[in-house]
C-alpha cells in the first residue's frame, strides 16, 4: 500500500512540475509575442516615413523598444511587456502622423492645382469674345 501511495504522490509532484513549468513558460511567450509584434509596428511606421514625419514618436518608439529587448533578454517580462506596449503606442502614433502629414500635403498639392486651374479659367473667361 505504502507504494501505491507513493506512486499517487510521484504523480501528483509530477502534475504539478508540469503545471508550473507551463505557467513559467506562459509568461515568456507573451512577452516575446509582444516584443515581436511592436517591432512590427516600429517598423511598420518607418516603412511609412514615420522617420522623416514624425521623427520624436519614431525616436520615443525605438529607444522603448530597445529597452523592451534589453528586459526580455534580462527575463523581466512584465518590464519588457510594458515597454513592447509603450513602443508600440508610440509607433502608431507616429505613423498616423506620418500619415496625416502625407495626407495634408497631398490636399495642400490638390488645392493648389484647383487654384491654377480658376485662375486659367477666368483668364480663359475674360479674353472670350462676347
């Protein structure tokens, strides 16, 4: 019987290793996950001249990312969660901006050329016979 026991008690230690090595690993991948998905979106917003346009987000972005880097490879994963989320904040807000600036700039380059145009038609208007 003493064995028996024994044998339940082995499988229960075992159970719980398992249980507690899966939770360990659980709060690892999380923390990659989010490091490798902000780095997407660093990147991402430098793909759309986030660099140019919005170069104090892109800076705020990259410098958290790096710390993210340095605090998952130092397997603080709740500093490196938070700092992939910061980075990631910032890097969307910089390419929104870097979006509204290309869209600014675009409507500005669209209104210009109405402007030419009114002006060439009552240039057009004024020099018709009547």
């Amino acid at each position: 019987m003493t064995t028996r026991i024994q044998k339940q008690f082995m499988l229960a230690l075992c159970a719980a290793a398992v249980v507690l090595s899966t939770g360990c690993t659980s709060l690892k991948t999380p923390a990659t996950a989010d490091v490798a998905v902000s780095r997407a979106a660093v990147d991402n917003a430098a793909g759309a001249g986030a660099a140019e346009l919005a170069p104090a987000e892109m800076t705020a972005a990259r410098e958290k990312m790096a710390r993210a880097n340095q605090a998952l490879a130092a397997k603080d994963y709740k500093l490196a969660r938070d700092l992939a989320s910061q980075a990631q904040a910032d890097a969307k807000l910089a390419q929104s901006k870097a979006n509204s600036a290309k869209a600014t700039s675009a409507a500005d380059a669209l209104n210009e050329d109405i402007r030419i145009m009114r002006e060439e038609l009552d240039r057009a208007n004024a020099n018709a016979p009547k």
